[in-house]
C-alpha cells in the first residue's frame, strides 16, 4: 500500500521594528528629537538645506538613536516630515534585525518605508527576505515584489522561497503568488498561491496542512484552523478531504479551568463512501482481522477531563466510543487519527487511550481522596464492546458500576510499638447487559488487613512475619453454583502468613583509578515464605481475580548483587562532589512449591519452579544491558529469555541487539545499527528483525538523514511482511517540513 504522503509548510517570522532617521557629521554634532528619541549623525560631511528643511549628509554616514543603527554613504533627514532617505551600502540596525539595500525611504513617525534591491535579516529564526523592492507597510508588515525568503546565508542560498509578490504579517500570515522552491540554483516545486502561518503568539488562523495520496484514501487534504476563544480556551477544526471515502469532519476543544481542573473533548464524524465488506470494490476497506464493515456512517468521540472538587477531592473522566472496529488502525494518522490523538491525551493528562486494537474500549469516571496515610476511590468503569454492539450480538461484558476503595498504606499500629499494617477493601456492583448461567450481575465486598512485625537481629539479620485475613460477602441476582444451590448471599474467610528472612553483607575495594576511586560489592540472600490455605470456592461467582484465590504454600530464596562505584570530582571553583553509580545489578530466584512435594506422585507439576535471573549492567557511558532469563530445572530447558544491549561511541554510533524467546509467544532477534557517517551532519542506521522459530525476516527498516544549518533531509525505508513503505522528509529550518510519514 502506498503511504499518505504529508505536505507540511510554516513560516514563522518574529518582527523587526525598522526606524530610518539621519544625523551628524565626523566634525559637525546635533541632537534631533523624535518621539523622545536623539539621533546622532556623525559624517564626513554635513549640511543643512533650509529650502526643503533637511539635514544632508555624505561619507562614513553613522547615525544612531535608542536601539537603532544606521549607515550608508549618503543620507537626507527631514526635521518636519520625519521622512529619511539613504543610499549607498545602506546598512540599517534596529535592536537585533537588520536590513542592507543599495536605497531606503523610511518615515519615522509611520515606521512604514520602500527599500530597494535589500535583504531584511530577522534575528529570531534567521531569516532573510530579499527583494528588488520591499515595502514596510506597518509595524509588523512586509511586501516584497519578486521576493524571495530563506533560513540560509550566503549569495547563493542552499534553499529559498521565491514569489512574485509576497506579502508577510509577522503574529499573522504570509502570502506567496507563483512561489517557487529552489534549492541552490535549482527550481524544485512550484505553486500558484502560497500561504503560510507567520506566528509567534497564540491566536486564531490556520495551521500547518497535510497533503498526500494513498490506495486507501485517494487523494487527501487536511487544513486545520486554530481558534482561541480566550486565554484558557481554545478550539480546533479538522476538515480532512479523501477522494475516495468523502469528507470527515472533526474539531477539538481544550480548556483549563485551574491548574488542576482541565478538559480535552474531540469528535470526528464521516459520511464513508466506501463499505468493509468482500465485495471486489471495496475488499481493501476491511481490516483482515475483524468482521465485515457495512456501515457508512462512522464516528469517534473521546474526551478527557481533570476535575478538582470540594475538601480535596479530585474527579477523573476518560470517555472513548467509536462506530467500528475498523476505525481506529483505518484512521490511525493525520491531525484527528488515532496516533496524534494519544498522544495528545498522554501529553495533557498522563493517561493514553486503549490500543487501537483494542476492541473493548474503557470508559471511567474516578472520584478519589488521599490522605497521608490513607486513600478513597470511587469509579464508575463502562467497557464499550464494539464488537457486540456492530454486529448486535449478546454482549456479557462485565461492567462495575460503581465500586468503592478503601486503603491504608503500610504504617505503624502505634507510634511506640513495633506492629505495622495496610489494608485494602472494597465494594463493587458488578453488571452485564446480558447474562448467562455462569456470567452473572451482583455485588461484592472485600476487606483484606495485612500485619507485619519486622525483628532485627544485631546488625546482620532482619526478620519480618506477616499474618493476613480476607473477608468476603457476595450478593448475587440468578446464580445457581454446581451443587444447585441458588442463594443470592455468599461468604468466604481467608488466612494468609509468611515469613521474609534477609541479611546484607557488603565489602569496599578501593581502586583509586580514573574509572572509580572505591566500588562496593553488596550481596542481599533473602528467603521467602508465603501460605495460603485451600477453600473450597466452587460455590462461588467468578467476576475477577479476588472470587478464585489459590493456595499457597511456596518457598522463595533470592540472591541480590549489587555493584556501586564512586568517583570524586572538583568543579571549577574547587568544591568537591561525590558521584555513586550502579554498575552492575542482578538477582537470582526460584520458588519452591511446597504442596506439588506433599502430592507425591499424584503432583500435577514438579515442585522446583523456575530459575529466574534477572539484570542491569551499566558499566561504562557507551555500554547497556538489561534482561531476564529463565529456566526450568526439571527439564533443563528456557522457558523465557528477553536480553538486550547497546554499544556506542563518543561520535553517537550504536549497535543495539536483542533476542526475545518464550515457549508460549515469540523466538525474535533484533539489530539495529547507527552511525555518524560525518558526526552532527550525515547519520544512517539499518534494523532488522527475524523470526527465528520461522526462519524468516519480520522487518527490514534502514534510513539516512542529513543535517545542515538551515536544512536536513530524511529518507527511510521500511519492508514488513505484508507491506512496503519509503519516507521522506524535508526540512527547511525556520520554515517547515514536507514529505511523507
């Protein structure tokens, strides 16, 4: 499939208050006043001409006023009119933009001028426009007729922006008539009518378009158009044209109510031309993977708002409905697609939205208090089953409207006692749009304290006991268990202990080299021991987790290694610093279960589990690794193992490996590899990633980029199994972007 290819330009230029005005001579001096302003001119030559009431002068011209500069080899000034004229390598500074030309005409009252055959340089950006002739039309307005614009220096520029007559309102927009990108002395691109956003504060107009073409779309634009409607609120409109399937509508509104208490609400609605079934015309339309697509009518609402309440109170609402199950990875681009959106949400509130291949979608509203040691959560969460409502079948998703919290977190029973404890409770309603025999509606309460006592002994060994109970009462509507029993009220009580047993032996060696002064080796044996007793919990209802607990009788040993250096180091003005790095980190583990071993024969597993070692190795700045192996003794064979690593330079090359393998999901290996061909100008990297259980390649992914002070270039291709897609991007500094994504 041919990727949506993306247009993107901006030009954003920050003002440049040009002021023309004359002044003294290298053996005459005179202050002139303007709008409190005295200018200075100092010359070779100067003159004054009663007649026409205008100071001339000639040779070394300099004459300065507040932030203002301005040279050439001739320049008249009129007391009366304000008017200024100069020719002769014209070379005007005004704060930190200046302007060169062979002739200006500037009046000083007005700030409005012509310059000939100039260039204006705007310091913020770095831009240049050049011109044969410029018009300072207002404060912040610029026409150039056979203009040009560029981020780049130098007579021949490595790209510019050419136009018949271009017109540029800084915090507003720039108009470009037959604008011609060139780069160098080479015309690339051509339009008729150019028109680019030239802001610098927040305010109303259009923002950046998308252009481009896929097999799936057609041909697609997207022009969107910012609206602030005031300084906590503002809107934005998608408009997204596709030859193909028709116009979709989407608009977005943002608002901040206090630094605690915002919103962010978006909808996006089209009128599909195109249907998901198998028909030959429309076979592309369909993802693979779900059912045929019928509808037209196709929408997503989502939203997400912080809300602060009363006596400290804090409200959560994450809403997330869409028509199909093909709308989300068919849209998954563009300004309103699925991935900007995400994004957006994570950006604002810290939360992201399910994954586009998600097809139970979750809606949420949390109503929670924390105190210093205690907490309350009161949420309402909705499960959206897109595939039950398209294809209008039964849906049992469950659903918990509401449910309560209550926690403790870990503190002491009293302040002089040694005894600590958490707790967790809770309520929840459970309910299902439809049920059955086993997927029932009810109500649930849990509560569940857990007490710990941790004993030290000397400075070598810690101790700590722990004793739990559960308590839990359901009530239930239509449920029957397997013995026949339909009573709606249910019970369970629960037990749990254990034990946690550690020490801590540690040792320093000293190095005193330049790669650590002292390292320090710290090993941590622990033994674990957790119970749970069995209950019979057949006559239950299963909602969740909590309604089938298993029996526990495990013993855990683990063994800790840590390795920390640190280094001395003396800043410039001699005060020193100790800096502790971790080196190295693993852990070794495996649990013994005590219950397969009382089984005897008559064990459905061996006792051992398995031998897991876990690590973070970080020796020196360009070496990394991490990952966790694990092993099952009884067989002798791995059951996971997820490692990787990076090695790198000073320059910024890398090459990064890792190798994934379960016995239940995926056998991979993965290379990726950087490298600085010319450092901070030209870098390339190749990836790769093969299935080693298929003895095939997954992805092949290799790109270049190129950087240069007003430009960069990027190219990448990437060949998947199923699809083949090359990118491009071109970067013009100070200006924008354009290329495919």
């Amino acid at each position: 499939m041919v990727s949506c290819k993306r247009v993107l330009c901006q030009i954003c230029i920050v003002p440049a208050v040009v002021i023309f005005l004359a002044g003294q001579a290298f053996c005459f001096s005179a202050s002139l006043p303007t709008k409190k302003v005295s200018w200075h001119i100092q010359a070779r030559q100067v003159s004054y001409e009663d007649t026409r009431k205008l100071y001339i002068a000639e040779n070394d011209v300099v004459i300065t006023g507040g932030k203002t500069r301005l040279e050439a080899d001739y320049v008249e000034f009129s007391d009366v009119t304000k008017d200024a004229f100069a020719k002769g390598n014209v070379l005007l500074i005004s704060g930190n933009d200046t302007i060169t030309c062979k002739s200006m005409n500037i009046n000083l009252a007005s700030e409005t001028g012509t310059i000939h055959q100039g260039t204006i340089f705007i310091q913020d950006n770095n831009y240049y426009i050049s011109g044969d002739k410029l018009q300072k039309t207002g404060e912040f307005t610029y026409d150039a007729e056979k203009g040009s614009i560029t981020t780049c220096e130098g007579d021949t520029p490595d790209w510019k922006i050419t136009g018949k007559d271009i017109e540029v309102t800084v915090d507003g927009y720039g108009h470009a008539s037959h604008a011609v990108l060139w780069a160098k002395k080479m015309p690339t691109l051509y339009a008729p009518y150019f028109i680019f956003p030239a802001k610098t504060e927040r305010q109303t107009g259009l923002l950046i378009p998308i252009a481009g073409y896929s097999d799936e779309m057609g041909f697609e634009y997207q022009q969107p158009l910012f609206l602030a409607l005031s300084d906590s609120t503002d809107a934005t409109l998608y408009p997204y044209y596709m030859s193909d399937r028709g116009i979709m509508l989407s608009g977005e509104y943002r608002y901040v109510l206090s630094p605690d208490s915002k919103g962010m609400i978006m909808m996006s609605h089209l009128n599909d031309r195109t249907e998901g079934d198998d028909a030959e015309e429309n076979e592309d339309y369909n993802i693979s993977s779900t059912p045929d697509r019928t509808n037209h009518d196709r929408y997503w609402f989502r939203m997400k708002h912080d809300q602060e309440l009363w006596y400290g109170f804090n409200a959560k609402l994450d809403i997330d409905y869409v028509s199909d199950m093909d709308y989300l990875r068919t849209f998954g681009d563009g300004y309103a697609g699925f991935n900007s959106t995400d994004h957006a949400f994570e950006k604002m509130f810290g939360r992201d939205l399910d994954s586009a291949t998600d097809y139970t979608r979750e809606n949420s509203l949390l109503i929670s208090k924390n105190w210093f040691s205690y907490g309350l959560n009161i949420e309402a969460l909705w499960y959206d089953n897109i595939q039950a409502r398209q294809l209008d079948i039964e849906d049992t998703t469950l659903q918990t409207l509401p449910s309560v919290e209550f926690f403790a977190a870990r503190q002491k029973v009293a302040e002089n006692f040694g005894l600590y404890y958490k707790m967790d409770s809770e309520f929840k309603s459970f309910y299902r749009q439809d049920t059955t025999d086993t997927k029932i509606t009810g109500r649930r309460a849990d509560i569940h304290p857990i007490f710990y006592y941790p004993i030290k002994f000397g400075k070598a060994f810690f101790i700590e006991p722990y004793a739990g109970v559960r308590g839990t009462l359901w009530d239930t509507d239509d449920f029957t268990d397997s013995n026949g029993d339909d009573s709606d009220t249910r019970t369970r009580g629960l037990y749990e202990m254990g034990l946690d047993l550690s020490t801590t032996l540690s040792r320093v060696f000293t190095l005193n080299t330049d790669f650590a002064e002292k390292i320090e080796h710290k090993v941590v044996p622990r033994l674990e021991y957790d119970y749970i007793p069995f209950v019979d919990q057949e006559d239950l209802p299963d909602f969740d987790s909590i309604d089938g607990i298993s029996e526990k009788n495990i013993i855990t040993w683990s063994l800790t290694n840590t390795f920390t250096s640190r280094k001395t180091i003396t800043d410039g003005n001699g005060d020193e610093s100790r800096i502790y790095k971790e080196l190295f980190w693993f852990k070794l583990s495996q649990g013994y279960d005590i219950r397969y071993e009382q089984d005897g024969d008559d064990a459905a597993d061996d006792p051992w589990q398995d031998l897991t070692l876990k690590y973070e190795l970080n020796p020196m700045q360009y070496l990394t690794s991490n990952g966790t192996i694990a092993l099952d003794p009884n067989t002798g064979h791995f059951t996971k193992i997820q490692v990787g690593g990076t090695v790198s330079d000073n320059r910024g090359d890398s090459v990064n490996l890792s190798y994934r393998y379960s016995t239940k999901y995926s056998h991979t290996w993965n290379t990726t590899i950087r490298t600085n061909l010319v450092p901070d100008i030209l870098q390339a990297y190749y990836s790769v990633e093969t299935d080693l259980e298929d003895k095939k390649t997954v992805q092949t992914g290799a790109g270049i980029s190129i950087n240069q002070p007003c430009w960069g270039l990027n190219l990448a291709f990437k060949d998947e199994s199923a699809d083949k897609s090359f990118a491009f991007m071109v970067i013009l500094k100070g200006i924008g972007e354009f290329g495919t994504q």
